[in-house]
C-alpha cells in the first residue's frame, strides 16, 4: 500500500462511518473499498486515487443499505461510547440532517475529513464554481436553522 493512500484511510473511515453510523460496518467497508481499489490494478497508476476511494466506498455504501433492505436486518443496539457520542452532538446531528443528503455529504468531505475544495469536487465530479456555491447555501442554511433554535446569533 502506497504511503499516499494508507494516509487516506481515516478519510474513507470517517465517510463510510458517517453513511452507515456504525463502527464495525463503517471499517468493514472501509477495508473493502481499498480491496476493490488494489484489485483494480489498471487504475492505481492514473487518475484520482482518492476520488475513485470515495466513489467506491459510496457505492459499498449503498450497497450495505439495499442489503439491510432485502435482509429487513436491524441495527445493534449502541455501546456506551456511543451513546454518550450521540449525545454530546445530537443539536449538530439534527440541524445537519434537515439540510439535502447532497450538501450533507459536502459538510461531510469538507469540515470532517478536511478534503481541499479541488479533491471534493473531483468526488463529486462538479465544478469547483458549483462547489463553493454548494457550499455556501449549506452554510447559509445551517445558520438559519440554528438562528432559529437560538444556538447562532
């Protein structure tokens, strides 16, 4: 494994997790998308290494959720460490999931795994204009919703 793509691994990770909310899952389809990455040997050498990471976790993603669906398989209950972790973030929880699935992975790319506004928009395969314009409207409705609960002034 390249240097470059071992420091990549938190990011997926982090992104995977904040699809799936569950530690094991989100691990588990971590060490699959990079599975897929390396078997995929045609496309180590050219392109966006990292685009093509989150593209794939995204589809693990999606795939997991269309599983639980045909299974009707319910998640485990929460440990400790993660009751007290959806706890001290619910208000932030909350407010970001009123916002479209769209921006919400945005903030996701932007604030959480820290990704430069170039390697989003390589994920998401927009311009960087369409980006920061995204991007704006994501912040501006947050603060509107946490203006309105009286955590924004």
């Amino acid at each position: 494994m390249s240097i470059e793509i071992q420091d990549q691994y938190d990011k997926i990770y982090r992104y995977c997790y904040f699809k799936v909310k569950n530690k094991e899952v989100a691990e588990d389809l971590t060490q699959e998308a990079f599975l897929k990455y390396f078997a995929q040997t045609s496309y180590i050498n050219r392109g966006k290494p990292l685009a093509y990471l989150y593209t794939i976790a995204k589809h693990l993603t999606i795939d997991y959720f269309e599983q639980l669906e045909k299974q009707l398989v319910y998640e485990d209950v929460p440990t400790e460490e993660g009751i007290y972790q959806f706890e001290t973030n619910i208000i932030f929880q909350e407010v970001v999931e009123t916002l479209p699935k769209e921006l919400q992975e945005l903030l996701l790319l932007r604030f959480t795994n820290e990704l430069g506004m170039s390697e989003i928009s390589n994920i998401l395969g927009i311009s960087r204009f369409a980006l920061y314009r995204k991007l704006h409207l994501a912040m501006d409705k947050l603060r509107a919703v946490l203006r309105k609960e009286d955590f924004y002034e």
